[in-house]
C-alpha cells in the first residue's frame, strides 16, 4: 500500500488531536504524549508534532510505501522535505526520536 505523508506542526498536541480525530474520522494510530501524533487512513498518512510557536507550519511531505526500503528522505527544488518509508521503519523511527508510544 501506498499514502501520501504530510507532517504539520501543531502549538497544541491535545486540542489538536482532538480536532483532526474528528476530520479524519478515526482515533490517532500513534500518540507519544507531548510530542507526537499520527494517523494512518486507506489514503493518508498524517503526522503532527508539538512546536508551541509554529502551528499550523509545514514540517515535510512524502509517502508511506510498503516497498520502500529502508528511510529515506531529500529536498526538492523549493526546499521542501520529502521523504520515502515503510510503515515498519516509520514505526522504527517514532520510537528512536519521541520514545514508546501510548496508543500504537
């Protein structure tokens, strides 16, 4: 399967889960308290991260694919973040910068 990632960042990580559990239609899949949130739909691939301050501001884009080895990610020619994983090094990587999540 294959989503399209996008990461914002939030000022506030509980209102804002609270608000795109309702856009989206489903609970967050991933929670480390304080820091992090993400949910994977059928097509959506969505991350936030508390960054009191930057609300609302585009972190990077990419995509979810389960062919992708490894974690990669490069800037494109407007100088924004891309990057290319798997669901499993995703999951890898969340628990290498934010610790063990509370809902996974």
């Amino acid at each position: 399967m294959k989503r399209f990632h996008i990461a914002l960042a939030v000022n506030d990580l509980e209102a804002s889960i609270a608000d795109y559990d309702l856009r989206l239609g489903q609970s967050a899949d991933v929670i480390v308290p304080g820091q992090y949130a993400m949910w994977r739909t059928d097509l959506l691939n969505f991350s936030i991260n508390q960054q009191p301050g930057c609300g609302g501001q585009l972190r990077h884009v990419g995509f979810e694919d389960d062919g992708a080895q490894g974690f990669t990610s490069e800037t494109d020619v407007n100088g924004l973040a891309w990057e290319l994983f798997s669901a499993v090094e995703q999951d890898l990587r969340i628990r290498q910068m934010h610790g063990e999540p509370v809902a996974d």
